[in-house]
C-alpha cells in the first residue's frame, strides 16, 4: 500500500484535519517485476548472436589487409555497433541483476584505475584529468562495483564536455563516510533535470540535441550500485555550468559479530 497525506489549514492558518490516501499498488508491483523478467530473458537471449555477429566481424576484420579499404571500413562500423550494442545488452541485464560484495576497499586506487583507463578518451576529447584524493582511502565498498561507478562519472564527465574541459576527482571523508566527488566544467545540467538524470532511460534536451551517443542508463546503474552499498549519489549542476557528481559510501562496514 502506498499513502500519501496533506493537512487541511483554515484560513486563518489554523490546523483544521488532514486528508490521508491509501492506494493499493499490488498490481503497479507485479507489472514492474513482469517487466524485470522481460528485460533480464530478452537480454540474455540478445547476447549469443550479438557475441557471434562480433566474433565472426572480428575474424574477417584479422584479414582486412586482403580487403578493399570501403569494405573493412563498414566491417569496422558494423564492429563498433554491435559491441555497442552488447554493451547496452550488459547494461540492461546489469538493471535487473545487481549483487555487491562490499569489503575493506581503498578507493585512492580505483581512482588510480579510473584514471588510467580514461587518460586515452580523455586526450583525443582534449579534456584535462586530475585527481586529487588522499592515498589510501579506505572505505566499505565492492572493488569491482565501485570501479564500474567510477568509470561512469568519468567517462561522462569527459562525453560531455567540450574540447579544453577540466576534469577533477576530489575526496572528504569523516568517521562514517567517505565522498568522493567527480566535477567537470561541461554542457552541465538544468536544476530541473539534474533530480531526473538517475532514472533509467533519462536523456537531457541538451545531451540529445548534441548528438552525444547514450542511453540514458549508466547513471541508473550507477545510483543502484551505491544505494545497494547503504550509500548515496547526487548531482550539483546548472546548466552551461558544469556538474559535481558526489558518491557517499560507508567507511566501514558493520561490526562482526560475536
Ligand atoms: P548516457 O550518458 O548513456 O545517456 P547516463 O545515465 O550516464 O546515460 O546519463 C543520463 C543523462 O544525464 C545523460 O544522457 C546526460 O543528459 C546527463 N549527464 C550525465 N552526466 C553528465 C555530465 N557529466 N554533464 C552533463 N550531463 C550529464
């Protein structure tokens, strides 16, 4: 059952009642978990042909000396797409399927690794990269979940910004929990869209009007993977202005049991 109330003020700003409403939302429950089943069956059942379209593209493309330039160049395209797609296919999946193993983590060297795979996208982008956080940064968080978090915000942070961007990746921490921020200086985000950019499927105007390729999921994903870790992710923005991604996970875990 979901309820929601509103109190009745008199004119006079007198608390005069409240008006409460129950609403049985068994059947809004079962559709969502129908449609959970639908995407995770026919994600799984897009993976075998898309892994064979690839690999086959793959064996040609080992030979592409033999062939006629134009011919190895749509290979190439019909190469980037279907991985593309697989990608979205591991995306969707990833929204359905999701388990976090959190342990003692030190987050300074995700970051590291965060970097380093970035460094490449970020030069041909023109984008400059920096992290400043302080080294190590324990915290309670699943390595490979939190590396795929910050992979992400990186990523996007570099997609939308524009040539001579500044990318930066900052930390605080106090006895409970440890933030670890990600600002670019790019398209940035309306105040609007900023509450709406972690809901799957959620594109700005802007990002679509730019022609910048995505799928609106990543950032679900995201904000699932944090929350599952007992943490939070939010977004400080304006549009043009760019944006602060900030994620907020537990420094320690619970204490063991006797
Ligand atoms: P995708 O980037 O594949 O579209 P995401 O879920 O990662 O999907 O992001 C959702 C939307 O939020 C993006 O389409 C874009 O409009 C906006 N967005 C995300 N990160 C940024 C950023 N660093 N700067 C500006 N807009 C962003």
């Amino acid at each position: 059952v979901s309820t929601a109330a509103r109190p009745l003020v008199s004119e006079d700003g007198r608390l005069t009642g409240a008006v409460v409403v129950y609403t049985d939302v068994t059947g809004w429950v079962e559709s969502l978990a129908a449609n959970q089943d639908l995407i995770s069956n026919v994600s799984h059942e897009f993976k075998n042909p898309l892994n064979s379209i690839i690999g086959n593209v793959d064996l040609v493309l080992e030979e592409a000396d033999s062939l006629p330039p134009h011919l190895a160049q749509r290979l190439l395209v019909v190469q980037r797409n279907a991985e593309r797609l697989l990608e979205l296919v591991a995306d969707l999946t990833a929204t359905t399927a999701l388990n976090v193993h959190p342990k003692r983590t030190d987050l300074a060297s995700l970051v590291e690794t965060s970097l380093s795979s970035a460094l490449a996208s970020a030069q041909r982008s023109h984008v400059e990269i920096a992290a400043d956080v302080p080294s190590p940064l324990w915290a309670y968080a699943d390595p490979l979940r939190i590396g795929q978090v910050l992979d992400n915000l990186v990523s996007n942070a570099i997609k939308y910004s524009p040539d001579g961007g500044r990318i930066s990746i900052s930390a605080t921490t106090d006895p409970e929990w440890v933030r670890l921020s990600v600002s670019d200086t790019g398209m940035g985000i309306s105040d609007d869209d900023a509450a709406k950019v972690f809901n799957r499927f959620f594109r700005t105007e802007s990002a679509q009007k730019a022609a910048i390729p995505g799928a609106g999921l990543g950032l679900s994903i995201t904000r699932m993977i944090v929350e599952r870790h007992g943490g939070s992710i939010m977004c400080e923005s304006g549009e043009g202005q760019g944006s602060t991604f900030t994620v907020t996970l537990p420094a320690e875990g619970p204490p063991p049991s006797f």
